[in-house]
C-alpha cells in the first residue's frame, strides 16, 4: 500500500511556487495577489480562510482578507465585489463559502470576473472545464488531478467510480477523469445517493474517489484488490481524547480497505492539505493571464 502524501504534494507545491515568485520579484515584477472575502464568524470557515491567507504569505504573494460582519446584506457583498473585479491589483479572489442564509450563493458566485474567479465557481469556468478549454479548475478535483499525477496512477483506459455527485467534487472530477487530458481517459462512472447496488459497481473499480461525507462508509468489501482509492471525505467526529475535542474522519473505512489497496490518500493528510495549493497555483495562473 503507498499512501498518497498530500501534505508532502503540497508542501512540494507551494516550494514550486515560492520559488516562481521570487524569480518575479528579482526582475522587479509584482507579486501575484489574492483577495478572500469571508461574511460571518463561522469557526470553520475563519480557519479555513486564515489557512489561505497564511499560505499566500508563505508563497511571497500579496494577500488581501476582507472579513465582513453576518447582517452584510446581499448588496453590500456584491458591491465589495464589484470593487475587486476593477481593481488591477488583484489578480484573483474568492468569497469564502457557505454564506448566511439571506444571501443568494449562486448570485454571488456569478458576479465575480471570470477572469479572476480562482475558485473556478462561474458558471463560464465551470462550462469551459465541462469543454476542455482553458479555465481554472476548482482547488479539489484540481489537488486530485495533481496527486495522480505526481504519484504516476494511470488513469487512461482505467474503471473510475466517483462517488457523490456535488458541483464542487464529485461532478467536475467524473467530467475531468472522462475527458482527453494527461490524467484522463477513464471510464467514468458518476455515483449518487439514488445509485443502485453501489457495491457492484465499486468492485469493478481500478480507482474510485469518495466524495459523499459519510464517515467510514467504503469498506473493504466493497472493493477488489489493487484498487486506488482517493478519500475526499473529511468529517468533524466528537473524541474527547484529542485536544480540539473532535478528530477527522474520512469517506473511506481506512483500516478496513488498507490490505486491498495499491494507493489510497489518508484523512486527514491526503486531499485536504492539496486544496489551498492548487487555489495558490490558480492564482499565479490568473496573474500569468492577466501579465499576458
Ligand atoms: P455534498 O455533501 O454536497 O454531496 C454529497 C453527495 O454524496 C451527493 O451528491 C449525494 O448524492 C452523494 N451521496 C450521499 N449519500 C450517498 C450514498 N449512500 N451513496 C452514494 N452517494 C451518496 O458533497 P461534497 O460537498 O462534495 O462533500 C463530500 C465530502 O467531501 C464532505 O465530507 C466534505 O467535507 C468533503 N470535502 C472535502 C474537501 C477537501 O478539500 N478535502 C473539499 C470539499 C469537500
């Protein structure tokens, strides 16, 4: 069993990364820069955004958070987002999901530039992915695509079983695995909660990626040997004996699959950790383009 490193992936990234920058900046260039926009005071989410914040300054680019309180009507956030589209010295940023329930997430997400929608939400980016143009593919599946890469997982001509059907996971990353691409040509195969006899389907698998968040809920039953297993999964449960009090749980039934598979990613430590990577790597794309 190899376990697919996500920390180390990513880790390895973000050296890429830093790198490019500094050569930009030793020929006097600016730094790429990313805005994040967060409404409210959800923990979670702070974490998350401060994560983001704190791996643009890692990289050397510039970083802008702009956190607003939870009444911001619906006019107000798009307002600061019309500012952001215009502005030239932001070269991409995202609005940090989910937001308070007055506020129409869809609107929102259509209203920032294209051009500088890093987290790949827009409707014209998801359409350009769903065509195989150049576009910028959302941070998971983006991670997803880098990890088999880096780790050589053939995917051409491979049985790809992708469980869970969100337009953030499951559905860009069963059209990505189909289409003509270096990690590709897979016959994919998209799962969802009304599926029948997920189990026969699974065991025909030579990769599947979970991405339902239901804890522990592939088992080695439900796979056959050899398999790649790609856990998307993270779940908060409560464990007294860790010290924040909860500890992650992952799509994957680890110890019960671990003598099946070839490669499987761990929870935590697998696709989570690639996720803030490849929204840096979307951000030094966006300013690549908006140089060009
Ligand atoms: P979601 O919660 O929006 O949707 C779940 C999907 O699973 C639905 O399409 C549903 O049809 C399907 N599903 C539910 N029960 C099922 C069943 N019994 N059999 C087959 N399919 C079933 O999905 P999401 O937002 O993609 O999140 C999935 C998990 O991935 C969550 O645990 C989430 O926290 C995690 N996640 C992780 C990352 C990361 O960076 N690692 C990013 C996004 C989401």
């Amino acid at each position: 069993m190899i376990l697919l490193d996500g920390k180390k992936t990513s880790a390895d990234i973000k050296e890429e990364i830093a790198l490019e920058v500094a050569e930009l900046k030793a020929q006097d260039k600016t730094a790429p820069h990313l805005a994040a926009i967060i409404v409210g005071n959800d923990g979670a989410s702070l974490t998350y955004v401060n994560a983001k914040v704190k791996a643009c300054e890692r990289v050397g680019f510039e970083s802008t958070l702009i956190r607003l309180p939870e009444e911001t009507t619906e006019e107000d956030l798009l307002n600061e987002i019309a500012v952001l589209n215009v502005d030239n010295d932001i070269n991409g940023f995202i609005v940090q999901l989910p937001l308070p329930n007055h506020i129409d997430e869809q609107k929102v997400l259509m209203a920032i530039d294209p051009e500088k929608d890093v987290d790949g939400f827009h409707p014209m980016n998801v359409g350009k992915l769903a065509l195989n143009l150049p576009t910028f593919i959302s941070a998971t599946p983006f991670g997803i695509l880098e990890l088999l890469e880096r780790y050589n997982i053939e995917t051409s001509g491979k049985n790809v079983v992708v469980i869970g059907r969100s337009h953030i996971v499951g559905s860009p990353m069963s059209i990505l695995l189909a289409q003509k691409r270096k990690v590709g040509n897979a016959t994919v195969t998209l799962t969802h909660s009304r599926t029948k006899d997920l189990e026969s389907i699974t065991k025909q698998a030579d990769i599947i990626v979970a991405a339902l968040g239901i804890p522990e809920f592939l088992k080695g039953e439900m796979v056959k040997d050899g398999v790649v297993i790609i856990d998307v999964g993270i779940t908060r449960l409560a464990d007294p004996s860790k010290k924040n009090g909860f500890r992650l749980v992952g799509d994957v039934d680890f110890n019960g699959v671990k003598e099946k598979v070839s490669h499987i990613t761990p929870v935590p430590g697998g696709v989570g950790p690639m996720t803030i990577a490849m929204l840096l790597k979307n951000t030094l794309l966006a300013y690549y383009r908006q140089e060009s």
